[in-house]
C-alpha cells in the first residue's frame, strides 16, 4: 500500500505484523473492517437527515490510493472541505511524503478561526 519503497523498515513492518499474531489479535485488529458498511450506512441515514461537518475539514489522499476520491466523497457533508493529492504517495501519505503533507496541513491548521455561522 505504499508507493514509496522502503518507507517502513523491515524491522517495523515485522513488529507492527507479530502485533497480529494469535486469534484474538486478528479479531481485534480487523474489527474496524468488519463495521465499515455499516458506517457507512449511519453515516449516509446522518446526513439524510440534514446532517453536515461545519467545521474546517482537510481531506489528505496519496496519488496512489485515495487520491481525490476522499474529498470527492466529503464533499456534500462538508461545506469547508479542503481536497489534496499528494503527488507519489500510497496510503500512508505522512510516512511516504512528509514534507508535501506538512505543506498542506500546517496552513489548515494555521488558518485564522472563523466565527459561529461563518463560512
């Protein structure tokens, strides 16, 4: 999943995979997997009902995963979304591509507050 060769060292990668080893920590680890349709389906019932993101939102997707189609999904629940692709990047964007990550979060991060009800 990452498109930049040896962002994680073996090292890492084989301690992150013993953290998977037994029943109980597989069924642990992908239990988030097993909820995303359901997710899904409150979230979509959420914002059918009038549900929205009002704050500032940053929607960060590496060229070689996401891309643009995580902003693209946020765009009608977030009336302040921020889309980036990161150029060269998988999924793992602030591992694979720090410093173009950092160009487009500190700025977010950074911007001047808004007011209640001002977008």
């Amino acid at each position: 999943m990452s498109a930049v060769p040896g962002t994680f060292p073996p090292e890492e990668v084989a301690a992150v995979a013993s953290s998977y080893s037994g029943d109980e920590a597989l069924r642990v680890g992908f239990a988030h997997y097993r909820t995303l349709l359901e997710d899904g389906r409150v979230n979509r019932a959420w914002h059918e009902t009038g549900g929205t993101l009002p704050m500032p939102v940053l929607a960060v997707g590496g060229e070689h995963s996401t891309g643009a189609r995580l902003a693209d999904s946020l765009n009608t629940v977030a009336p302040r979304l921020t889309g980036a692709v990161i150029p060269g990047s998988g999924h793992f964007v602030p591992e694979e591509r720090p410093d173009a990550f950092a160009r487009e979060l500190l700025p977010f991060l950074s911007a001047p507050p808004q007011p209640p009800g001002h977008f």
